[in-house]
C-alpha cells in the first residue's frame, strides 16, 4: 500500500486510513514500516514494522465490530513478531480485544499507543528470515516505484 497524499485520503479504505496514522506513529519510536506483508504463506498483516534494535511488531487494523469479528488468523500473526497491537479508531468498542494484546488508537494522521502488550522474543533464526524477508519486500517495493515497467515477476 503506497502512501497517499492528503488530497487522496478520501479514497481510502478506513483500514486504510488507520495504518497511515500507524505508520506515521511509528517513525516517532524509530520503526520503519509496510502495510501488507507476508510473512508466511497463508498469513498476511497489515502492519509489519522493523525497530532499530531488530524488534518485529505487527499491528493489525480493524475498522469496526464486524471486521474483527470475522478475523480468524491474528493469532497465526503472534509466532512472526515480538509483540503484537491492534490498531482502531478511537469510537471503536476495544473492549473486544484480548487483554493481553497491544492497542493503538489511530486515524489518518497519526496515532497513539493506549496499551502495550508483553514481549515475545522471536528466535534467532525466526527473526533473520523475518528481517531478510522484510528488507526483500521494501526493496522491490520501491524498485516497482522507481521501475514501474519491471516484470512483476522480478518484483516479490
């Protein structure tokens, strides 16, 4: 998901629109982020973002009662991160999130962390494939912006 500019945050989606504000946020905590990202086959986060230290977190968008109703993968998200956030607009009826999971507040613009979850060190091995994974995906994500003619079989 590319970055919109301002004047086409009106064509977002409203998942949309809360991962911006998460992606914003996390910049001021050091983060680098992607929005759709794939961590293993048959999983896919909204929010995938790599700390300066190494740490993974993913945050997950839900625009509403329904959307996390339906969701049935979050829990398959928890074995690819270091701690793992919810991110909802602030009318959102947060207490349906588990406790025990992190919960940012966010809209378009920015976004506030209102709970943190425990830590989950990832394995070694786990976070070099993750890290290596991550940087392959940004990396070809903005070749396909620089190279927009570049067969998307090149591209990840």
């Amino acid at each position: 998901m590319d970055s919109p500019a301002l004047s086409d945050l009106a064509e977002l989606l409203p998942g949309q629109r809360i991962a911006r504000g998460v992606q914003r946020h996390l910049v001021h905590h050091g983060f680098a982020s992607i929005c759709e990202f794939v961590p293993a086959p048959g999983l896919r986060v909204d929010v995938i973002a790599l700390g300066p230290k190494g740490e993974v977190w993913i945050v997950e968008c839900k625009s509403g009662r329904e959307d996390f109703r339906t969701d049935r993968k979050w829990q398959g998200y928890l074995p690819w991160c270091d701690r793992f956030f919810w991110a909802v607009e602030e009318s959102f009826p947060v207490e349906l999130l588990p406790e025990e999971t992190g919960l940012i507040l966010a809209d378009a613009y920015d976004a506030e962390i209102a709970r943190w979850p425990e830590t989950t060190p990832l394995a070694g091995a786990r976070r070099k494939a993750l890290t290596q994974r991550f940087a392959r995906t940004a990396a070809a994500r903005l070749q396909g912006l620089t190279d927009p003619g570049l067969p998307a079989a090149v591209q990840l």
